[in-house]
C-alpha cells in the first residue's frame, strides 16, 4: 500500500506541514510504504487556458499527476482559507485533471486539516472533498482535523485515531 503524502502550505512554518509529518510518523510505525512531496511539488501558475494551450501543462503539475497515478492512496494535508480549500491544492487539481488518463479516477483519498481556529480547516475539507468528486476520486469517510494546532496539539493528536484515518480504503 504505497500512499503519497501532499501538504497545502508551502509556509516555513506551516501547522499542515507538521501535521503531515505527524501522519508520516505514523505511517512509518505502522509500515505502510509511503512517499512524500513536498509542498514546494504543487509549485506552479495559477490555471490559465491560454498558458496551457501555448506551454501544455506544467512539468511540475505533469510529475504530480505521475506520483498520484502511481500512488494506492493520496493524503491530503490542505489548510483552510475563508471557510474553504487551500490555492495551491485546488490550483494543483485543475492542472493534473488537464493531464491524460484522469489520475483522480477512483484514487482513495484521505483529507487532513490543522488549524489555529477552533474548527481545525474542516471546512475547507469539506469543499474539497466535493472538488475531489468531480474528478471522481473517492474520499474517506474520516477527516484528519486538529483544532487549535500547534505543536502540542498535533503531537497530542491520538495515534489509534491517526493509524484508522491512514488505513481507510485498505
Ligand atoms: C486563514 N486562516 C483560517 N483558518 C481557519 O480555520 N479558517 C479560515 O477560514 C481561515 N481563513 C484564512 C484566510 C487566509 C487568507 C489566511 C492567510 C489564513 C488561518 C490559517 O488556518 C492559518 O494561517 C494556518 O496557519 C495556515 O496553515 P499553514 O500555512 O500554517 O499550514
């Protein structure tokens, strides 16, 4: 079971990074193959016809879409933004649906949000999980939410919780 790990911030700093750490953490314990991109992979232009029709799309949307075919199961670790989905994530799954053989179709994603505000980016998850249905991947049940995130809060975030969440779609 290989999955890929893709966070929404590419902040320094970013809560969704440590979060995803803490899920790879996780993972490694519980020997699921994994692989991880960094944010710094969701790097591109914002979506634009006119660049597509000119350029294709983007080589770093091109290998995104290569590690998400590839991968069992994508973990998604996307902050909130007004109630709703990161940029870079909503901006990486318009190129990558641009890309032949619809690498969403039927893949199982996972969705994860930290958050300093008391609802933990469940929000924004939730919208994703619609754009992620138009692509037709399917999605978990189960959202990976920390509220108040900090390091604290997400090192106190309950493992038994953390290794259900990552083995939805087994
Ligand atoms: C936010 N933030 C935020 N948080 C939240 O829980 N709900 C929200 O609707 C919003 N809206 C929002 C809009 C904008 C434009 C920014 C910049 C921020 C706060 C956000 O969760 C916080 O900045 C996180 O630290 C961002 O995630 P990273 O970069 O730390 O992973």
């Amino acid at each position: 079971m290989s999955i890929l790990f893709i966070g929404g911030s590419r902040r320094k700093e970013s809560i969704n990074a440590k979060l995803k750490h803490r899920l790879v953490q996780v993972a490694e314990k519980h020997t699921f193959d994994f692989e991880l991109l960094d944010a710094d992979a969701l790097d591109a232009p914002i979506y634009h016809g006119d660049h597509e029709q000119a350029e294709g799309v983007p080589k770093a949307m091109q290998q995104l879409a290569k590690a998400v075919a590839a991968a069992d199961k994508v973990v998604l670790v996307s902050p909130e933004y007004n109630a709703s989905v990161s940029p870079l994530i909503k901006n990486a799954i318009d190129w990558t649906s641009r890309v032949d053989g619809q690498v969403w179709k039927g893949k199982k994603v996972l969705l994860a949000a930290a958050s300093p505000g008391g609802l933990g980016g469940i929000r924004g998850l939730s919208h994703l999980r619609d754009i992620l249905g138009n692509v037709q991947a399917w999605t978990a049940p189960l959202f990976a939410c920390c509220p108040n995130a900090n390091d604290e809060t997400i090192a106190a975030m309950d493992e038994d919780f953390l290794s259900t969440f990552l083995s939805q779609g087994d």
